[in-house]
C-alpha cells in the first residue's frame, strides 16, 4: 500500500456520486433505425421464445456493422440487445415449457459479430452480463423533476414505481421485479463511494472524527442495502424466478449437462467460448463496500488472512464494465482502512467500534443474502430434483455436476454455492478489529457460535 497513489477520482472511471456504478443518465430506449431489426425482435422476444419462432427469425437478419453506434449510449443499448437474444438463441424456450427446443452451441454472425464487436468497443465479455441485464436496462415512466437528482433520495415504492424495464425474456412482472430491485440497489449503495473515499482520504489526513464519521454513516447505508436486498420477495416469485427467468440467465460455463460441453460458437470462430452467465456477483458495489472495509476473500478452504485473492472475485471483475473494474483495482492499491484503525485503536477506541459495526452490517447483510439464495435457488432446487423433468437441468446458474458425490449445487463460477457464500460471509466476520467484535463476528473459533457455519 503507498501513500503516493492517489485515491481513485470517481468520475475518471465513470461513477457517479449520485448514481454509482449506474450510468449518470438513463439508458437508451432505442437505436437509431439501422438496427430495427434487433429492436423490433426484442420488444417481442417473450412471444418469440413461446412460439419458438425466435431462432427462425434471427438466422434470417443480417449482419449489422457496429459503425453507426456512435454514442456510449448506443453501444450499451446494443450489449443490452445483443445479450436477451444471444441468450434466447442458444437456450430456446426451454424454461418449463411442455416440449423444450434444445440448446444449441453456436451463435449465427448476425447476432455473433456484432456482439463481440460492440463488447470490445465497451470492454465487456460479449454474453448477458449484470449490467447489460440491469444497469443499462431500465426506464423512468415520468422523470424526475430535477435532471441530476436521478431520484436519488425516492423511497423504494417511489422509485420502483417509476420505472420500468426496456427488455426481458419473459414478459413477467417476476424477472422486471428482479431486474429492478437491482437497479434500486445500486442506486441506494451510491452514496457509499463518497463515503468510502471521505473515509480513506481521512486516514491520509490523520483525521480521526472524520473517519469514525463516515464509518458510521457506511454502517447505515449497508444496513439499508440490506433491507432493499430483502424487497426481492415482494414481487419476484421463487418458482418463477428459478424456472422461467433463471435458465435464461445462464451462460456457457459448466453447462455440460444441458448440452454445452465445450461452450458456445460465435458465428466462423474455431473455438468455442466459456462464459459465465448474468449474475449479481457481477455488481461492483459490494466488491467496492468489501476493499474500503479490507474484507479479504480467499480461495475456498484457504486462509482468509492471506493475500491470495479469491479467484471467484477477480474473475467477476472481467464481466463488469472495464472501467468499473478498473476503478476497483485501483481503490485495492490505496485501501488501508483497518491497518488504520489497528494503529489509532488505542487511543481513539471510537474507530474500533465504528469500524467493527459497519462490518457487522455488512455481515448481516451477507446473511440475508443467503437466506435469499436459500428461498429462491437452494429449495427451488430441490424442488426441480424431485420433478427430474429434462425441463429442470438448466433450471439456473446453479446447478448440480456430474460426479459431485455430495450433490452440491454449483454456482456460475463453478464454486459450490452454499459453502462459498458463507465463507463470504464468515470472511466478513473475520475482518473484525476489536476483541469484542472479533468474539461476536469472526466465524473461525466456531465453539463461540450456535449458528451453523
């Protein structure tokens, strides 16, 4: 860590202070008219995909040039697109109808070389990724009064109400739901990056109330973070989320089962790509909340204390939007919170007692991120073994691999998804400072717990 790299300038790696990692201004509705065909086939895609028309009517669209997306707008409204019918392509309408099309492991050039061209041009992996799927995929119904309030300080009934979804697969209310309580959570999470920052120049300046200020003031926004998280079992059904939405969502990466051994074509390419399907992992938020608090992730089953990234965590970064990853890299370079807080403890026992609070905030917020894996994947799951349908294999990100004597659900990135949450979870614990925290949080002497690990 040196005191000689700058703190990382939000606005030099487009974010915001008012909107986050969601774009300072609301996302294109609708490419100029050379690409009607894409739009034209996505306003209608849940149609498509029931009547499964949809592969028919893409093998006969041309091939469209990247040329006359001229705006970041343009080019992120294109990724949008490009992702809903790339993934509708290769999956079909195989989420829970009577007879499934099978999925199909190479992408025609009319969808394929638009895809990666406008991917490289953004610095994204072409495949449906967080923030085609959410970020750049929403509407105000009536805008804000006030253009660069973004309706920041809306409450969640406001706000959701307010806004609508551009695109989906299904036409649901369920995956619009899913989509938007994401974009109310970024936008919610937002104020964290002005905080975090205020709260590491302090520890620059030897300013003590400074910092024990703005931990305070992280502590809440998580806390309210947690609460948004939970607003996804208002709206979005488990069983509709799992079967209908979920298999969409999915990419071509430990898909074996379902018939994408080696992954997906892209139109005359010789090798096949393997890629992680849209996944809220792929959020920069919690990642960012994670460095300013120092929470270290290790490789499952390793040392949490040791300096060998968890490779789940870099990997999510590469389906981010590049700048966006790069601004994390760059605020892992300069984030020296806790070795602060160790230093001053003695002296300022406020910091140790501001700083082990906002980790405890973020710990319950990681609990109640399990308990909604554990509704709307882990029993739903279960639910679909029992069915043993063709209809369930794809039935999500997480899926069950061959060979795997215990059953254990994978995640997108091939982690077993109960274990790796909660050693994100217990890692959280662990980061605690105090003695008092360390005893209440840390997971490591598990004799202190009655909770399960």
């Amino acid at each position: 860590m040196s005191a000689t790299i700058d703190i990382p300038k939000p606005e030099d790696y487009d974010v915001s202070n008012i909107s986050g990692f969601l774009p300072d201004s609301v996302p294109l509705t609708r490419l100029p008219s050379y690409y009607d065909a894409w739009e034209n086939t996505v306003a209608i895609l849940p149609a498509l995909l029931l009547s499964k028309r949809l592969r028919k009517i893409m093998q006969g669209m041309p091939v469209l040039e990247i040329d006359q997306l001229t705006t970041v707008n343009q080019q992120r409204r294109a990724y949008a697109i490009l992702g809903f019918l790339g993934h509708a392509y290769v999956w079909g309408n195989g989420a829970g109808s009577a007879v499934d099309q099978k999925a199909i492991n190479h992408l025609p050039k009319c969808i394929a070389d638009p895809w990666i061209s406008v991917s490289e041009k953004i610095g994204l992996l072409p495949i449906a990724t967080y923030a085609g799927l959410c970020l750049w995929n929403w509407q105000f119904i009536v805008p804000p009064a006030h253009d660069d309030s973004f309706g920041a300080e809306d409450s969640f009934e406001d706000f959701v109400d307010n806004i609508r979804t551009i695109s989906t697969f299904t036409g649901s209310t369920d995956e619009s739901w899913f989509y938007l309580v994401s974009v109310f959570f970024e936008l919610r999470g937002a104020p964290c990056i002005p905080i975090g920052l205020r709260i590491l120049q302090a520890c620059r300046d030897n300013d003590v109330n400074t910092v024990v200020d703005g931990l305070q003031e992280l502590a809440e926004r998580i806390d309210e973070l947690g609460s948004v998280l939970l607003k996804m079992e208002e709206m979005c059904d488990p069983h509709v989320f799992y079967f209908k939405l979920r298999p969409y969502l999915a990419g071509w990466k430990n898909m074996a089962d379902s018939g994408l051994a080696d992954g997906v074509y892209y139109g005359d390419e010789k090798e096949p790509r393997v890629l992680s399907g849209g996944s809220n992992a792929q959020s920069s938020l919690i990642q960012f909340i994670d460095l300013i608090l120092n929470v270290n992730h290790s490789s499952t089953g390793d040392n949490a204390n040791d300096d060998t990234e968890n490779p789940f965590m870099s990997t999510m970064r590469q389906y981010m939007p590049k700048k966006h990853a790069d601004f994390l890299v760059h605020l892992s370079k300069v984030n020296n919170l806790r070795s602060f807080v160790l230093e001053n403890s003695s002296d300022y026992p406020e910091l140790i007692l501001s700083y082990d609070a906002a980790v405890a905030m973020l710990l319950a917020f990681r609990d109640k991120h399990i308990r909604i894996v554990t509704r709307y994947i882990v029993i739903q799951s279960a639910k679909a073994s029992k069915m043993g349908s063709d209809t369930t294999k794809r039935a999500g990100l997480a899926t069950t691999k061959k060979g795997d004597s215990d059953g254990e659900l994978r995640g997108t990135g091939g982690t077993s998804l109960l274990p790796f949450l909660k050693q994100c979870r217990d890692e959280t614990g662990n980061a605690a400072a105090g003695s008092w925290g360390k005893r209440i949080l840390s997971y490591k002497d598990s004799s202190r717990f009655t909770r399960k690990k």
